[in-house]
C-alpha cells in the first residue's frame, strides 16, 4: 500500500510541475506569455513579407515590450515613459499600415523600438536578481531576456533597412531628375 502512496504523491508532484508550466505561459504576471509573444512575433515576422505587414509585427512586438516591462515590475517612470512612447509608435504604426514610405516613420519607430527592447532584457534581468529562489518563472525570464536582445539586433537591423531604403530612393530620384 506504501508503494501505491508513494507513486500517486511522485505523479503528484509531476503534474504539479506542468500545471507551473502551463499556467505561466498564460498568466500575465508570467514570463512564460512574454516568452509565448516573442515566439509569436519571430514568426509572424519571418513568415510575413509584405511591406504593409511591417505595421502588424510592430503592433505585436510594442505588445510584447509594454508585457515586459509589467511582468517584470519596472519602475513606475520607466512604464510610464515606455507607455507613452509606446502609444506614439502604435498610432504610428496604424497610420503607416495605411501609408508606407521606406525611411520615414517606420525608421524612426524602430530606432525608437531598439531603445524599448534594450531596456526591456534589463528590467527582466534586475527583476529575476531580485527574487529569492530559482525557479521555472527564473528560467522563463532568463530565456526570455536572451531572445529579447536578439530582437534588440532585429530592430537595429530593421531600422537600418528603413533608413538605407529612403537615401537610397533618394540617391535614385535625384540621379534621375538630372
């Protein structure tokens, strides 16, 4: 009878660990869905080409920083300054969903973006030191903070794109009106 106790608290304790799991990839206080929404973007922005669709990755990625940075419980000056900025760039990025010109607003969104998830692994970094234990929602964080620098390169790169596009159109339009 012994052993039959022992296996249900094991199979217990196993199920409990992947209901953590589980519920930090839903929960808004869990790293796990900023983890889930950069998967989400990575994709949605490979997979999307179009030059419109630039303004739908925006929207998800600014969706992602504004998740960071209440998950992972930055300072009040930082949210709100990240807030404002972050409604800036979505009205931006709606009306460039409209209106696309390479090296105007979507240049300026993505530098200013690049500052967003540059700040945005620290904050996750500063709050993951200053929790007591190791745990699953450490390890999310960790692993969350790492992809969030990357995407810091992505928009980096993006916004060089943007903005080599427009002196480029520009070199061009001049070059022909001679």
């Amino acid at each position: 009878m012994s052993d039959f106790a022992e296996d249900n608290a094991a199979l217990g304790a196993e199920s409990r660990w992947w209901r953590r799991l589980g519920r930090s990839f839903v929960s808004a206080d869990s790293y796990g869905l900023v983890l889930l929404l950069v998967v989400v973007t990575y994709v949605v922005s490979v997979s999307v080409t179009e030059t419109w669709a630039a303004s739908i990755v925006l929207t998800v990625q600014l969706a992602t920083v504004w998740l960071t940075l209440r998950t992972s419980q930055a300072r009040r000056v930082t949210r709100l300054i990240a807030g404002i900025v972050l409604c800036l760039a979505a009205v931006v990025a709606v009306v460039s969903f409209f209106v696309h010109k390479p090296g105007g607003q979507l240049g300026v969104i993505f530098t200013v973006c690049c500052l967003l998830y540059l700040i945005a692994p620290f904050s996750i970094v500063r709050h993951l030191m200053l929790r007591r234990g190791i745990d699953i929602e450490t390890l999310l964080g960790a692993v969350a903070a790492y992809l969030l620098i990357g995407m810091f390169f992505a928009f980096v790169y993006e916004a060089a794109g943007e903005f080599g596009t427009a002196r480029s159109a520009r070199t061009c339009s001049s070059a022909s009106s001679r």
